[in-house]
C-alpha cells in the first residue's frame, strides 16, 4: 500500500502533467532606476532633518525610529508620507487587497504620480493575480510604475487555480517576496509586518491583525532604498504591462482604474494618539517634526535572487534568519520572541536550545483558535513539547476581543490575531521586520528586518505585547516526567487564579483528523 508520501509526490506529478504550458514573457525590458538622493530639497527631507535634531560632531549619523502600534495610525502614517511626497515614492509590498485600505492606498499612489511624484510599486505576484487588471490600471497612470514579483506562468483564477497550473515550476514560484517597505522622498519609510489590505489596520470583521511597524529616518532610510532598488531591478521584476492582457492596459485600464477607487465614504477615523502616547505621525508631519528616538540601526534584506534558487540547491538559513538568530545568541539575559508562524528550521531549533541553557526565553504565538494558518500551527505543535522541555517560557494568544493599541481611536469588537514579528534582546535589542519564525521565512520568502540598539524602543515593544496581550495569552506547561506520555496542559488566568485545560482549545477529533491528513501531505518546508 502506497505511504502518504508517495501519495503526496504523485498528486504533485499529476497536477504538472494537467498544468497549462503557459510560460512567462521573454526578452522583458525593465527600465532601471535608482531612489532619489537629494532629499533635503523637499518638505519631507526638512522634516526629518527636523526631526533627528543636531548630530554630535564626530559621532557616526544616528537614524530616528518610532514605533507604529496602533493599525489606524499605521495606515495614516502611510497616507501622510504619500500625500507630502514631492520626489518619489517606493512600495514594496507581499500584499495590496482589493478592499477599502487597498484601494484608498492606490489612489493616493496615482494622485501622488499625478502631480509628479515618481511613483514605483512592487508587489509579490502570488496574490496580485486577481488583482491584476486593478495594479495594470494604476500603471496605466501618469508618473506610475507597477511591477510584479517573481510572477507565476498561470496568470487567470484564484492563488489555488494559479499555483496548480504552475506546478511544473514549483521550486521557484513557491519563493514569495513578504518584504514590506514604503519610501518617501528617500526621507522617511515605513517597514514591519503589515501588508496593504483592512486586517492590518483594524479596519475588518470577524478578525483583525495585531501587528507593529516602525517609521524611520536619517541613514537607515537610504540603506532601505537601496534594498528597494535592488529588488525594483532583479530580474524577477517584471512590469505589470509584459503580464496583463491585452484589455486590462491603456486608456481603458485607466478609467476602470479610476472608477474602482473611488471614495466610499467609509474611511475610519483615527485616534489622536496610540497606547504609547504618540499623536498621529501625519499631524507631527504637517507640523514640520516627528517625535523619533535616536538609535544605531542596522538593515539585513535577503537577496532578491532568493527567489530563483534552482532545486535541489542546499537549505540554508537566509542572511536574514542568521543576523536575528545571531542577536539571540548573543543575550546575555533574556530573549523575547514573538511570531504569528512558529515551524522551526533545525538551526533555529538548535539555537533556541543553546540559548535557553544560559537565559530566559520567552515566546509568543498564535493558538489555533487565533491562527489564520491551522496546518503551519499543526506544523508548530510538533515542536511544542521541544520547547517547553528546552526551558522556553512558550505563550499562545487566547480567543477574544481583538484590542487596539489606541487609548481614543473607534475600536472594533473582533478576533485578534498575532502578526507582529519581533525579538527583544536583553531589554536593549529590537529586531523587527517581515521574518517569522520558520521555515518558510529561512529558506524560501525573502524578508528584512531593521536590528535596533535601542533600550528604549526594546522596552516599548516588548511592553506593548507583555502588557496588552500576555494577561489574555494560554501558557502551555508539559505534563509528565521521563520515560512517561508527555501531556500539554493550557493555564489561563480567570478572576485572580488559574485555570488549566487539559486539552487544545478549539481542537476537536475532526478537525485533527482533517489537519493530520493534510499534514502528512505537505512538507514543512512550505508551512
């Protein structure tokens, strides 16, 4: 009787020899271009100016970050930069949605291309497909380039119809861009972990992300450019107009373009400040300064050439899973993770271990009542027994109301979901970006991360999820001693004591049934 496995790999085969023998253009001219570099000669370049304040004389230049908790100011601090854009804006992003975020985003992006801003946006392919017809609109516009990362040859139908009919080059097009970067006037930028679509800024239902960007300025802005650049003119780049059809470009793309993102009159206020105090970035903008805090940062981007690695190429960890993995080695008192994904590489597994023998870890996650991913948490609770057994203090996010980290803004009564992805290296180290802890992020999506030294900016983040979400976070504990069945139990706090279950929340024998089946298909390279 044939395994799993085998079953696996021929349904794999069977689905290439079914797939279309579409292929992607050929001969594809891609325009190079650079980030603009004077931008002290615009309103944004003054602001920031403003906004690091004198540098000491003989000191290496400082940057200035701040941290954007709150979703609602997230998206305003994005629509702020765009709007007082004089030069350029650069987007890079894993994902832009056909919602009411998504598309307000756009517009601003064609009325910036309108009054001579240089407008290029960048977005991962996988979920652009069904969105293409819109992106080859806003291309279309005056002053605005749109290109699609490592694109897939199956251009028509939903991601599962897509990447189906692509199978025949799977090694590659399984290899995502989840960078996310904005960039105005090589001034200011925006990185994290939010994609462009109403989940990331507390604007959807049943569920919203809870997630943490941070604004930058001073040096670590040109060297985000820079990492822009070089994916804006890799190869796997290609400009929306050499994949659309025929009837999705021109004239025609524009006025479609324009009547799908018309205002609905449903944009949602935002709060004049967020849980760390902060007003909104577009108010300090419009009044010439951002409160920042000065700090040493370091940018680590993978290769855009990630994404083309032949099969059969040798698993390593990325430069961007060894730069984080390396920060936690170097702790000398405490580790605080947290990821939405948890599916450690044998690296991160071993390295987790190392440091757990000299100090406190601590890491936050997703449960599978929150996850919007059950197989990759089917794929995590593999590890969890590990872990615990490792000393890690391991916190899974409970069900509930989803909490905005804004003391005034309109909350919303939903599912919280963990999304950030960050590190906080003994109280002094941040690391934040688009990594998650896993697989996927090791070895095949492309990431960047800004590693900050910064006691102050490390305290706030790791303050915002202690604070706010581990009071409604399960902490797992491992039931039994050696050579006897190892059970997980989920302690809670309930009305001052604590309340322990001894099963998985939210797992019943169906549903485990259903995740094992589709667990033994799926390597965990791909959760």
């Amino acid at each position: 009787m044939p395994s799993l496995r085998h079953l696996r790999w021929f349904l794999l085969a069977l689905f290439a020899l079914l797939a279309a023998c579409a292929g992607l253009p050929q001969g594809v001219e891609r325009v190079p271009s650079q980030a603009i570099d004077d931008a002290a000669a615009t309103v944004l370049g003054a602001a920031a100016l403003a906004s690091l304040g004198p540098q000491e004389e003989g000191a290496s230049a400082r940057s200035g970050l701040r941290l954007l908790p709150a979703g609602d100011q997230a998206f305003e601090a994005r629509i702020a930069l765009v709007r007082l854009a004089q030069r350029s804006v650069d987007a890079q992003y894993y994902q832009v949605a056909d919602d009411v975020s998504g598309r307000q985003f756009l517009r601003e992006l064609r009325d910036a291309g309108a009054r001579g801003v240089r407008v290029r946006l960048l977005v991962d392919d996988l979920y652009a497909g069904e969105e293409e017809a819109l992106l080859a609109g806003l291309a279309a516009q005056a002053g605005v380039e749109v290109r699609l990362f490592n694109p897939l040859p199956a251009r028509d139908g939903s991601v599962a119809r897509r990447t189906l009919l692509s199978l025949r080059e799977f090694s590659r097009v399984n290899r995502r861009m989840h960078n996310k970067l904005l960039v105005a006037d090589n001034a200011f930028a925006i990185s994290g972990g939010r994609n462009i679509a109403d989940a990331y800024f507390e604007r959807s239902e049943p569920a919203n992300f809870i997630d943490l960007d941070v604004l930058s300025a001073g040096p670590v802005v040109a060297r985000m450019s820079a990492v822009f650049d070089q994916y804006w003119n890799s190869e796997q780049a290609y400009p929306v107009q050499s994949l659309a059809a025929a009837d999705e470009q021109g004239e025609p793309a524009r006025l479609s373009f324009d009547r799908r993102v018309q205002p609905q009159g449903n944009e949602l206020p935002v709060g004049e400040r967020d849980a760390l105090g902060q007003p909104s970035v577009g108010a300090q903008l419009r009044g010439g300064k951002v409160e920042l805090t000065p700090a040493p940062v370091r940018v680590v981007a993978d290769l855009p050439d990630k994404a083309s690695v032949p099969a059969g190429t040798l698993r390593e960890d990325s430069p961007v899973m060894r730069a984080k993995l390396e920060l936690m080695q170097s702790a000398s008192s405490e580790v605080f993770l947290a990821s939405p994904y948890v599916v450690p590489s044998e690296g991160g597994l071993n390295a987790l271990r190392a440091v757990a023998q000299r100090v406190r870890v601590s890491l936050v996650t997703n449960s599978l009542a929150t996850t919007d991913e059950p197989l990759v948490h089917f794929g995590y609770a593999r590890y969890r027994t590990a872990l615990l057994d490792m000393g890690v203090s391991l916190y899974e996010l409970m069900p509930g109301q989803a909490q905005a980290w804004a003391t005034d803004a309109p909350g919303r009564a939903s599912l919280g979901r963990l999304h950030a992805k960050l590190a906080v290296v003994d109280g002094r180290w941040l690391s934040i970006g688009s990594m998650n802890m896993d697989r996927r992020s090791a070895h095949s999506n492309t990431e960047m991360v800004l590693i900050v030294d910064s006691p102050v900016l490390a305290t706030q983040a790791a303050s915002l999820l202690r604070g706010q979400r581990l009071p409604n976070a399960y902490q797992l504990r491992a039931q039994g001693g050696e050579g006897q069945v190892r059970r997980l139990q989920w302690v809670m706090q309930h009305d001052g004591g604590e309340v322990v279950l001894a099963h998985e929340p939210a797992l019943n024998w169906g549903r485990r049934l259903r995740l094992s089946v589709l667990s033994a298909m799926v390597d965990e390279e791909l959760l």
